[in-house]
C-alpha cells in the first residue's frame, strides 16, 4: 500500500475544514476558495496582458473554439 504524504499547506487546511460544522460553513469556505482562485486568474490575466502575451486579437482568435474531446458513440 502506498502511504500518502501531505504539504503543509493541505495539513493546514485539514486542521482548519476541520472546524466546520454545518453546510453553510462548508459553502461559506466554497465561496472563499473560488473568490481566492478568482483574484489570483485575474491576476494572472492582467500580468499576461500587460506583457503583451495575451491581446484582443488571441481572445477573439479563441471565440468560438471546441477543446472538449470527441467521444465516439
């Protein structure tokens, strides 16, 4: 068997979820994690720009594209 070996950020965050009782606790938390995750891609996404890396012309370039994976029936 193999043995798991946790950061410790995810033991931190362990010792804290640990702490919630009730579902709206649990969807409090949800809500921070995807304003945390929101900040650091807007972020990201205006770092990209500024450096030129990301423009208008590569945004509508991608309008309109399927990256899902074909499944055949």
């Amino acid at each position: 068997m193999e043995t798991i070996t946790f950061s410790p950020a995810q033991v931190h965050v362990f010792n804290l979820v640990s702490h919630i009782k009730s579902a709206i606790g649990l969807e409090q938390l949800r809500q921070q994690l995807a304003a945390f995750y929101s900040a650091k891609v807007d972020s990201e996404m205006d770092n990209l720009w500024e450096s030129g890396q990301w423009n208008e012309k590569k945004l509508q370039d991608l309008r309109g594209s399927h990256f899902r994976t074909p499944y055949n029936r």
